[in-house]
C-alpha cells in the first residue's frame, strides 16, 4: 500500500495571460487542494515556463511522484475534451531547440543523470484550443477543467503513489 | 531552377521560428529569413490598463527575463509619474538586474550552447544533447545549474518568488534586501566567482577548435547600440544610447533616452510578425541600418567595464577584433555573456555591502505627471524599450514594445545566411547544417516566443522547395 506521507510534486506550466495556456496553472491548483484535503503531501511549482534548476526539485529525497501540469494543443471541433495522464518514459535525448523551451524529459534527464534520481512521473494535460492574449479560458478547457472529478475517478485508486499502473 | 528551404519548427501554437534558405536557379544561397510571430498582442492587450499595473502584466510576457521587462516597466512607469526615484530603490533595481543577468547568461550558455560547445557542432546528435553534455561533463552541468540557481535566489529573495516577481513599482520598489539574505547572497558569492572562470576558461580552451565558426557564424560589419554610462562604461541598468560604426567609429556618443525615436525606426516585413529596428540615420534600405545589439554590442561600445575581474577580460576580448575595430563575430556573444556574468557578479559584490540596499525608503509616491513614459534598459540578451502614452486618469493608451530579440532581427537572418551559405551543399538537408543554423540563432540568445511554451523538445522540419511549389528534399527531425 502506498505510503500516503510520500511527497507529491506538481510542476504546472503556462502563461495565464494566453488564455488557455494557463489551463495547467488552474488545473494544478484543483489538483493540490483535492490531493491535501485527501491529507497527501504535496508541492506546488507553478512556472512560466520549465528551467533546469526545477531538477534539483524534482530530485529531492522526500519527493515520490512528479506531476507535470500543461495544455495540450487541440483543433478546433476536436472531440478529445478530457484532461489525460500519461506516465513519462525514461529520458534519453531531450536538449533544446533554438529557443529557451524545456520539456518534462529533459528535467528527468537532469534529474536522473546529474543527481541519480528517477522518480515516477507523469504529464497531464488539458486541452486547450485558445492560446491568443488575455485572461479566461474556452469554454472547451473550462469544460474539461470542471471534470476534474471524472479524470481523478477515472485513474487507478491511490493515483499519483503507485508504482505502475496506466492511464485511462 | 530556383528552391526554398524551409526549417519550420513543428510547435504547439504560432510564435515559433522558422527559418527559410532561398536558393537561387544555380543553387546557391540568395537570402534567408527568420520568421517569428510574437509580442504584438500584448502591446495591444495592455490598452485599457492602468499604468501601474504594467510591470505586472509585461513581466508575463517572458518566463526567462521577466525581471527586464519589470524594470524597463517600472522605469517608464517612473516617468509618467515624473519623479526620481529613492537611491535605495535604484541600487535595489540594480542587483536583480545583475541577478537576471546571471541566471539568463548562465541558461544560455550551459544549457542551450554547452552542448554544441563541449562536444562540437558535427558530433553524432545522438550523444550531442544534454545527456551527453552531463555524462560527458557532469560537474559542467551541474556548475550551470549552480550558477543560474545562485542568479534565480537574489530574484526569489528580493521579489518573493523567482519567475515573475511583482516588485518594481512606479516610483521604486516594494521592499528591500534583509540582513538574512545579504548573509547568504555573501556565502554564495565565492562559488559563483569560482564557475564563472571555469566556464571562461572552458570556451577560451576551445576558440582554436571553433576558428571556423567564429568566420561563419554572424561574422559581418555592422553598427552597435547599447546603454553606457555617462562616462563610457558598460551599462545595463540606466545610461545613454550609444551607436558604434563598423569601424569602431562613435557616432552617437551619448543620446538621452527619451530621443531614442531619433536613432532607432523599426521597418515591417510580411513574412514576420517581428519587428525589423533599424539605425534611423543610415535607412532601411540594402541594410544600411543594420545594427547588433546585446552582450557583443555592449562590450564593443562601452570603453570599459568598471569592475577589475571584467575589465581584464574586456581587454583580452578587444584583441579579437582586426586592427582595432569592434569584434565582428557573432559567434563571440558566448564570451560577452561569459564576461557579463562576471561584471554581474562583480557589481553584486560591491551592492551587497552597500548600506543603502537594507534601507526602507524605497519608493517615491506621485500620480500622473505626464502622458508619456518611456524605460529603456539593457536586458541580457540587448536594447529593450517600453513605452507608453496615458491619459489624464493613468490609463494606458498607448503601448509600444522594442525587444531585444526584435533589436536583432536583421542581424539573425544575416547570421542564417551567413551559414548557410558556408555549410549548405546541394539539397543535402544534413544533420550538422541544421544544428548549425540552430546555433547561429541561439548566437543571440532570443526570445522567440516569450509569451507561450512548448511540450517537450522543438523538432525541425525541412523542406527544399523548387520555384513550382514542389517539395523536393524534405527532412525532419525530432
């Protein structure tokens, strides 16, 4: 049985200034209260955008499981409304492109390669189909985000402290 | 038969790079173009807004430099008040401007450049990542790490939280540094020193290796703009705008500012959303305007550096320019940054033991004094400009953003061309081409699309396109 003690660490990215860009942001919160009134510990990163010195976070001794927290980008009319989970596989090449974007996989590749730490994690997401500027969100992510419920209720008990188990 | 390469970055939304090569009918290079959509929207969202709330929206504009956009906020925020501003409060702003630049220099030059720098632009890309970087040099990726961490703490200290502190205000600051953290920005002061000169020595170690790059990689004449101090020393904080000539000429010695419309116009061009600045004096035509700006610009107009670690550096960087003109190559944007960090770090010495940086009176208090207030600032990455027009109650009418990446923007695409010219054969789309090009791009530490993310890594799409349409080389990489 999972240790219910063991830390949880969400790491939420996105501008809340690109409407549903921020969606993670929002969902991570929700995710946090939910988790601590289910008495589970749990550390919230909420962030602009992912930074190498996050890995360190990621790699800290207490820490069980990390939950990174992001919009999917999804056409217009899609029917894939749901907020998803995948697990992350083990990182092997993930250096950055031209800009100063990082992804999940390279975190976990700093994380395992320069502190000798691969905790369990996972990317959820929710999707998103209006990233133009201002505040609020499509009423699609609005709707996905007030499923929360269904998402959690949809994954294996005990999800996020398990040790192995699918996405929904 | 004429053909087009396009290397698009295949991304979540609009706001990304592309790079497109044209060939002309005999296959060579005949232009280049960077394409990248960005920023205007927030000049337009802002309108409506009051004026102080602006450092707090425009810092969102960038998860990496937001404390650049805060300041040169704040400072045009300043002017609309028309007050000056506590001296505290400007010593203040100084030492997150410092702590920015060490957090920014160090992200660019140990995460994105290290691993072309350690382990060569043609080394086989499946090791020539950072897993590479780290298995290669673990101690090189952890001192980076370190060294943005120490940058990102003093952030973290001064405004609360390291990303996006809303701290600068019109008129000054919300609050000073406490006894507490001057200790440990003191304790950690040492190490910082210590990476820095590793890291200098590292990429001096390897200028022999990359002697061909230095030629190819944005290795052209071209003017320099950037802030000096009002006695001709580096400056990133406040200061003058300064304009050098290809020659070493000054022909702007010290323009207040506030005139800055007298020397920079920006030009459009359908294919970007980027703005296209240009030196106003010389036009836009054929480039005569072409200007460079950040860590290379600044070291090349300034006459000195003002702090003893960073002036003997300065002087070994001179010699790298030809007969005493400015240093030409962009590829040496990897040594400014490096010997910025050390002015950085050097100026958050000599802050820290300041009286004035623990002191209360950090903020002047006024209302709107007048309907226009432009901040102009040096962000790590170059000449960034904030200005704004309000009405009689504060409300923002008016908003209009030069970035540094935008200051750039000729100099990049001249850079892609640059390369390409010298690296493209055929339609051979081949793996060190494309990082190559990645690399000339990162020369300039941009900013491509502050405002959004992408999931994981960036891949490329290329495409060689003949003068029909048709596709005929096409290549990803993931």
């Amino acid at each position: 049985m999972a240790d219910r003690r063991r830390m949880i660490l969400i790491i939420a990215y996105g501008n809340s200034l690109r409407r549903d860009d921020g969606a993670g942001l929002m969902l991570a919160e929700i995710l946090e209260r939910i988790w601590k009134e289910r008495n589970l510990k749990v550390h919230r990163e909420s962030v602009h955008q992912l930074t190498p010195e996050l890995a360190e976070l990621m790699a800290g001794d207490a820490i069980s499981v990390v939950i990174f927290v992001d919009t999917r980008v999804i056409p217009p009319g899609s029917d894939s409304l749901r907020i998803e989970a995948s697990r992350l596989a083990s990182p092997e090449d993930f250096s950055p492109g031209m800009g100063h974007h990082m992804g999940p996989l390279t975190l976990m590749a700093y994380a395992r390669y320069l502190y000798g730490k691969t905790p369990d994690a996972w990317l959820v997401t929710v999707p998103g189909i209006d990233f133009d500027h201002g505040e609020g969100f499509s009423d699609a992510t609005a709707g996905a985000l007030s499923k929360v419920g269904d998402f959690l209720e949809a994954m294996p008990r005990n999800w996020p402290l398990v040790e192995s188990s699918p996405g929904p | 038969m004429a053909k087009t390469i396009v290397i698009d970055p295949v991304t979540r939304i609009e706001g990304h790079g592309k790079i497109s090569i044209h060939l002309d009918q005999d296959g060579k290079v005949a232009d280049a173009r960077f394409h990248v959509t960005e920023f205007r929207g927030f000049e337009r969202f802002c309108e409506g807004r009051t004026f102080p709330e602006m450092p707090g929206i425009t810092m969102r504009i960038c998860g990496i430099c937001p404390v650049s956009h805060m300041l040169a906020s704040a400072k045009a925020c300043d002017a609309i008040v028309g007050v000056s501003i506590p001296p505290a409060a400007e010593k203040l702003r100084r030492l997150i401007n410092h702590a920015q630049y060490v957090q920014s220099h160090a992200l660019s030059f140990f995460h994105l450049s290290g691993p072309d720098l350690l382990l060569g632009m043609e080394s086989d890309p499946a090791a020539r990542n950072v897993v590479g970087l780290i298995q290669q040099h673990p101690e090189i990726a952890r001192s980076g790490i370190r060294l943005r961490q120490f940058g990102q703490e003093i952030i973290r200290m001064l405004g609360s939280k390291s990303v996006h502190p809303p701290w600068a205000v019109p008129g000054g600051v919300r609050e000073p540094l406490n006894a507490e953290n001057l200790n440990e920005i003191s304790r950690k002061l040492p190490e910082a020193f210590e990476i820095t000169e590793i890291a200098l020595d590292l990429l001096k170690d390897r200028y022999e290796k990359f002697k061909p790059e230095t030629e190819r990689y944005g290795d052209f004449p071209s003017l320099y703009i950037g802030l000096v101090t009002p006695d001709g020393g580096l400056e990133h904080y406040d200061g003058l705008l300064r304009v050098m000539d290809a020659e070493g000429r000054i022909i702007e010695p010290g323009l207040h500012t506030d005139r800055y419309k007298e020397i920079i116009a920006e030009a459009v061009e359908t294919w970007s959303y980027l703005k296209f600045p240009y030196y106003k004096p010389a036009g836009y035509e054929n480039g005569a305007g072409l200007y460079r700006v950040g860590p290379l610009a600044r070291l090349n107009i300034c006459d000195f550096a003002g702090t003893p670690r960073a002036d003997r550096e300065l002087r070994q960087f001179r010699r790298l320019g030809v007969g005493g003109r400015p240093v030409t190559s962009s590829f040496h944007y990897h040594y400014a940054r490096l010997i910025e960090i050390l002015f950085a770090l050097e100026r958050i010495q000599e802050l820290i033991q300041d009286p004035d940086v623990t002191s209360d009176h950090v903020r002047s208090h006024a209302g709107v004094n007048r309907p226009v207030g432009i901040g102009i600032m040096e962000a790590p990455r170059g000449t960034l400009i904030h200005e704004y027009n309000v009405d009689e109650n504060g409300i923002i009418k008016k908003v209009n953003l030069l970035v540094a990446t935008g200051n750039n923007n000729q100099a990049m695409n001249k850079t892609v061309r640059q390369i390409a010219e010298a690296y493209l054969s055929g339609n051979d789309i081949s793996e060190g081409l494309l990082n190559r090009v990645e690399h000339g791009i990162r020369l300039y530490d941009p900013c491509l699309s502050c405002s959004t993310h992408a999931v994981g890594q960036m891949p490329l799409h290329v495409q060689i396109v003949d003068s029909n349409g048709e596709v005929v080389a096409e290549r990803f990489r993931d």
